[in-house]
C-alpha cells in the first residue's frame, strides 16, 4: 500500500461504502438469527462458505501468491467468527446485543496492529478499551437480554469471534494486492470441511437431516443473503477498503453496525432492549468512538484510527 492512500479523508465512495457494509452487516444478526432457528449454526455456517467458494472461483481469478494467508484467512473467518456467532446466537445470544459485542474487533485490530505492525496503540484507545470493558461488564451483571440464559455465548463466544474477525482484518491489510472478492471468494474454499467436520461432531446427521428435509423458504431467504449480501458483496467491499485504506482507518466503521443491528432486531423480530442494555451499550459504542475518533479532529486527519506508526 501506498502512502497517500492511508493519508488524507476517505473519498465520498469509500464513505458511503463503509456505510453501506455496515448496514448489511447490522441486518445480518438478524437473519442469522432467523438462519439459525431452522438449520444447525454450523451446518448453517458450511453452507454459507461452500456456496461462496463455489461456482464463485470458476469466474474470478485466483490470487496471486501463497495459498497460506488464503487459508489462515478462510479458517479464521469462517471457522472461527462465524462458527463461533451462529452457535452463540443459537443458544441465547441476542441478535442486537450481539451486533454491539462483535464489535470489540476494533479494539483487537488495534492491539494485534501494535504487535504485527508495530503500530503504537493511543491512550484514547486505552481508554476507550477500559470503557467498553465497563458495558461488557455491566451486561453479564445485569443478565439483561438474555432472557435467563447462560452469559456465555454473548460474553464469551461473541467476543471470542470478534477476536478472529480482527485476525482476518491484519491478514488482509498484508495483502495489498489482492482484489476483496477474490480473497473471500477463495479463502472460502478452506471453511466448509472442518464446518461440515465440526457439525457432524457436534450437532450431529440425524439433525443436519432433519433441518434439510424440513428446510422453508426462510432459511433459504437467509443462506441466499448470507452469501450474497454478507459474505460476497459485504467482505469483498470490505477486504478491498481495508487494502486500500488500512485496517486502522476502516475497521472503526464498524460502529455502524450496532445502530443497524439493534434497529433491525427489535423492528423485525421484536427482541427486547431494556434501559439497562442501553447503558451497557452506551458504554461499549462510547469506548469505540473513544478509541475510533480520539485525538482526531476529523476524517481526514493522517493517522489511521487508534493506533500511530513508532517514529
């Protein structure tokens, strides 16, 4: 990457792009939760990355150079986020609050930046960290939103794959040559056997059998966005303004998703978010606008968001 692409303010198509994945993104939570509900989350999960991979790569060029980060990139975005999500949706985990809690990936991206990259992390980010760890807190305190349920998928699970996803984001910011759709498109190759391995294990064939042959068009309505909304459109827009931008500078727009997320949760299916949810959520949103935004007066300031290169 070149210097004048990480420097100065996103052009307006760059802006309304990030804006945009973050609205099919937020809408995902929904629908996985809607996914979920009618076909095991990792059977769901390889299903979704098998039908990215294929026919997909007869028609787009395969990247060039070592097939390792393509697959350090497919087994962690596919096993280890979106494994991890769907089961945790799956067994309680709001669709919202879910929304809200993945993105801690920013705050991830920032550390593994200043460990890979060499990146010096701000102490607005530090702050920020501190304040997002006080909702996440609050949250498992509270119980508030899950319904009674175990803590674990949302405090635990969700968190755990938003890790990944910021794995994915460094991974991708070293590979600048390399179009988004086809590092999706490719890396995809890599998810669906140990999904398909893991179901097998986990969930078992009698209810993977069961799901296909009671499969309705909803669940069907939800693979088809999952893999043409979230995963082909929405990473390859993705991928490719994090290669031309930096992981620094793009991954703070993820803090759209919540706002969309939320909305579409309580709208379409009516999932409850209490004064307390919202206070949590005040807190988490509030410490990565803290970390996004810190010490900057602007979009078009020269640093990437939350962290500053070592003189």
């Amino acid at each position: 990457m070149n210097e004048h692409n990480e420097g100065g303010r996103l052009p307006d198509s760059s802006l309304a792009a990030a804006i945009l994945i973050a609205a099919v993104w937020g809408f995902n939570f929904t629908v996985i939760k809607v996914g979920v509900a009618g076909v095991p989350p990792l059977f769901l999960a390889f299903l979704r990355f098998a039908l990215s991979a294929f026919p997909a790569i007869l028609f787009v060029r395969r990247p060039r150079g070592s097939w390792l980060p393509l697959a350090a990139y497919g087994l962690l975005l596919g096993v280890g986020q979106f494994g991890l999500l769907f089961t945790a949706i799956k067994r309680g985990a709001p669709a919202g609050l879910s929304s809200i809690m993945l993105q801690s990936q920013a705050f991830f991206t920032a550390i593994i930046a200043a460990a890979v990259l060499k990146e010096k992390i701000r102490p607005t980010s530090v702050a920020g960290m501190i304040a997002a760890a006080a909702g996440l807190a609050l949250i498992g305190l509270s119980g508030s939103g899950l319904g009674g349920g175990s803590a674990v998928p949302l405090l635990v699970m969700v968190p755990l794959a938003a890790f990944f996803w910021a794995c994915t984001n460094i991974i991708a910011r070293r590979m600048p040559g390399t179009g988004g759709l086809a590092l999706v498109v490719w890396s995809s190759l890599f998810s669906p056997l140990p999904l398909l391995a893991l179901s097998l294990w986990l969930e078992g064939p009698s209810a993977i059998g069961s799901a296909l042959s009671a499969l309705r068009p909803v669940s069907v309505g939800a693979l088809a966005y999952l893999v043409i909304g979230s995963t082909l459109f929405g990473y390859g827009v993705w991928n490719r303004l994090i290669m031309k931008h930096g992981a620094g500078r793009i991954a703070p727009f993820s803090l759209l998703v919540p706002v969309f997320g939320v909305s579409a949760a309580s709208l379409a299916i009516g999932e409850p978010f209490s004064a307390a949810d919202a206070a949590a959520s005040a807190l988490v949103v509030g410490g990565l606008a803290l970390h996004a935004f810190g010490g900057r007066r602007c979009f078009g300031g020269k640093r990437p968001f939350g962290v500053r290169r070592r003189a």
